[in-house]
C-alpha cells in the first residue's frame, strides 16, 4: 500500500491505512482533498453537491471532459493530420454533453431516433453526425434524413432497401464491416469476432458496395468497423487496422472506439497516445496514405471524468458489514450487465483510515446488486458520501427505473461551480407514462 503518494494538486499526503494516494488516478483529473476532509470535484466539495442536487447524482469534471476530448482530437491530428475524432455519444447521451462535444470541435456518433433528437436539441450540426445501428428502422432514417445527416453508416443489405426507398438528395455512407477480431473483454462487450451481429462479414462487403456505387444517391466513400469495449490490448486495434485493409482501397476508414479505462487500482489500460500509435501505426503500414482516419472513442472520452455520488442509508452488521446506498443496479446496471469492479470512496472523510472491508451493496431487490464485495472503507455511518469512481461512461446511459428509482440528475463542475446539466427524474414523470391507465382508456 502506497501511504506517501501526493495528491499533486493539494501536496497533502494520502493519509496512513488509506489507498488515496493510488485512487486519485482512477477519480476525474479536477479532484481533490478538500480541506474539511472531503472529496471534491471540479473545486466542489461533494457534501455541497450532495445537499444541493440530491442523491444519488451523477457528477463530472468539465475541465477534465474537455481536456480528454482535445488529448484525442490534437493527438490524432498529430500522427494522421486527416483525421476525425467522433464521441460515441451511447456512452453519456446527455444534452451538455452533446454541446460539450460540439463546442470542442468532436463529431458525434448516434445509434438510434433517442440520441438524434438529444444532439440535435444540444445544436449539434448535422453535418457532423454519423449515425450507426444494426436494425434502423425507417422512421429513424427518415428523422436523420430530414434532419441532413452527415454520414450513415450501413449495416446491412435490408438497409440499404430502406435507404433506396427514402433517399431524395445525396447521401454520405459507410459499410461496417465484421474485422474478425475476438476482442478481449466482456462477451456482452466484443463486437467485432466472426459471429458479431454488426455488420456484414469481409466476403459479403464487395456486394453492398457495388450497390451503393451503383446508386446516384448514394455517396460511398468507406468502410467501419468496431471491435468492442474496454479493451486494454492495443494490439487487437492493429490487427484490425490490417484485417480491414483487405476489403479495398477506400477515401475512409472508421476504426471504431473501444478503448479501456482504468477501474480498478490493479488496472493498468494504454494511455491515449499509446493508443492512437497503435492504430496510425496499423493504418501507415496497411492503409492508403491519403486516406481519411475516423475513431468513434466513448467510454475512454468520459469515463474517468465522471463519479456518482450516493448517501449511505443503512450499516448493517451481520457477520459481514454491508453498507447499503440510496442506488444500485438502477444508476449502475454495468456492473450486472459485464462484471466490471469499481472502486469507491468514502468521500465525505477520505482522510480517515480505511479499517473495514465492507460489502458495498445497493438498494434494488437483487442480491447481484453488489457494488464491491470487500471494499475498504473507514466505519460507515448513516449519512455518509460514498464516491463511486469512473462511472462517467454508459451509468447514465442504462438508468433504468428498477424499484422504481429515479434516474438521478447529471451536474458538471468546474472551477469550484456546480452546474445542473439534466435533472433528476420525478415520481411524476414517472407516473405520466401510466396516465392512460387511470383514464381507463389503455386500449
Ligand atoms: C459502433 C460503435 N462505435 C463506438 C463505440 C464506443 O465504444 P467505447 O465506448 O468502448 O469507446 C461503440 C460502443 O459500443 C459502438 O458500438
């Protein structure tokens, strides 16, 4: 246990019996040890945030978003100078973050009607949106049609039917092609091995694209491909770089996102810039020189840059402590969905020993509803903060409404201000879906 390591912005030591001194590489950039004792983010102290917005909430650094999105924008640009830097927007499909992403100069990756209609509301120029999905349907071709789309990326053969049937004016378009990569990571995660259900199959692509050439409509100009998520191997990046290669000579190529994070204090992920050298490494030796690169990163653009913050409401000892919070599986389905281990904080006395090792545990009727099994901790009171780090990527995303939770509000920090970017949901909305009912008129 590292007990000396500085928090380099507040030169205060990681107290004795804490792991401090390794989490703030996992926490967002802009955090810090308060002078109360707390965390704080973005220069505000987590018991502000909480009493101000409510539990559980869901906080981001906006320093530390924007700076990630220029570190992949700049270093992109650096290594290949035709290049383009989309945010994958399935990742945090929030409003503020669409305009964030806008301002910063990123495009924006859709994958459905929902995340159209959020970027556009955020003012988000057409132009730079590409829209993705295996079974789009004509409703939402039609909406991004008529919204001036900027790129389409085809999936399929009966996509392209649709696209036949509504196109009126030119329209840019990708093919996503299946590279064949068994990425490593969670099953529910890879998407780009021989059986994926994205896109067509390398000896299937020739196909597509004589059509799409064929078609005085439609403008083909190169192919896509995504391997997966959280994935720590860049070399799985390369080798799909190379396997793509073998589909043709293109003006663009899309390599896809999926590059990991770091979670856990054991993790140790490839930085962006070891990142983007593996794939313009990959796309200098396998790739057309002149050709245009395109990477569509989300979890790795807002992951560490967001936390959520939850109150402890019940310390429960029965031979094991558990330690159960206002949330759960309702604001954090990854953990069920992939297996991903977090870490967390007690971020209302971080400088606190660490004494116990508890189960950290959430509020929805599922025993699964495990945050951590064995986190350490000082002795939890009711009332407490604890910090869940780099749940910035796709929490907010797979909300749901288990138990009938509330999906919680979305603020950004920045320079000791808190601004609420979405609000949290209310027993209204949630009853307002439910309306018919009580009309008796549910037919
Ligand atoms: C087509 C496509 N591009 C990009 C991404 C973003 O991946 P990640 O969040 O791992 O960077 C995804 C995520 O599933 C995706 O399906």
């Amino acid at each position: 246990m590292d007990t000396t390591a500085m928090n380099a912005r507040t030169e205060r030591p990681a107290p004795e019996g804490t792991r401090l001194g390794e989490m703030w590489d996992i926490l967002p950039e802009e955090s810090a040890y308060g002078e109360n004792g707390e965390l704080t983010i973005g220069g505000v102290g987590v018991t502000e945030l909480a009493e101000r917005f409510g539990t559980p909430l869901y906080v981001f650094d906006e320093a530390g978003l924007r700076r990630q999105a220029r570190r992949f924008m700049d270093g992109l640009r650096e290594r290949w100078p035709a290049s383009q830097v989309m945010f994958a927007s399935k990742s945090l499909p929030a409003v503020g973050m669409y305009r964030l992403a806008q301002e910063e100069g990123l495009s924006v990756d859709i994958a459905g009607g929902g995340e159209l209609r959020l970027a556009l509301a955020a003012g988000v120029d057409p132009e730079r949106l590409h829209f993705h999905g295996n079974a789009k349907t004509d409703d939402e071709l039609r909406m991004a049609l008529d919204a001036g789309i900027g790129t389409i990326i085809v999936d399929n053969e009966d996509e392209l039917d649709r696209l036949e049937r509504l196109l009126e004016r030119p329209q840019k378009l990708l093919l996503r092609i299946i590279p064949g990569v068994e990425a490593e990571t969670h099953a529910s995660q890879a998407t780009g091995g021989k059986n994926s259900k994205f896109g067509l199959p390398v000896d299937q692509a020739a196909r597509a694209i004589e059509r799409m050439r064929a078609h005085p409509l439609m403008d083909f100009e190169g192919v896509h491909l995504h391997i997966g998520s959280q994935i720590l191997n860049t070399r799985q990046f390369a080798e799909a770089v190379e396997n793509i290669s073998s589909v043709g000579t293109f003006s663009t190529y899309d390599v896809g996102g999926g590059l990991g994070v770091k979670y856990t204090y054991d993790e140790q992920p490839p930085s962006v810039e070891e990142y983007l050298d593996a794939i313009v490494a990959a796309a200098k030796a396998h790739l057309p020189a002149d050709a245009k690169i395109m990477i569509e990163p989300g979890r790795s653009m807002v992951a560490r840059a967001g936390v959520t913050v939850y109150r402890v409401v019940s310390v429960k000892r029965t031979g094991q402590v558990f330690v159960a919070v206002d949330g759960g599986l309702a604001d954090m389905m990854d953990i069920a969905l992939t297996d991903q281990r977090y870490e967390a904080l007690l971020a209302n006395r971080i400088g606190e020993p660490w004494t116990e090792s508890v189960q950290l545990v959430g509020r929805q009727c599922e025993s699964g509803d495990l945050f951590i099994d064995g986190a350490p901790m000082p002795d939890a009171k009711v009332g407490d903060l604890v910090v869940l780090a780099a749940t910035g990527a796709y929490a907010y995303t797979l909300a749901n409404n288990y138990n009938g939770a509330l999906k919680p509000a979305i603020v950004f920090t920045r320079d000791g201000e808190a601004r609420l970017v979405a609000r949290r949901e209310t027993y209204d909305d949630l009853l307002a879906l439910h309306e018919p009912a009580n009309r008796g008129d549910a037919a």
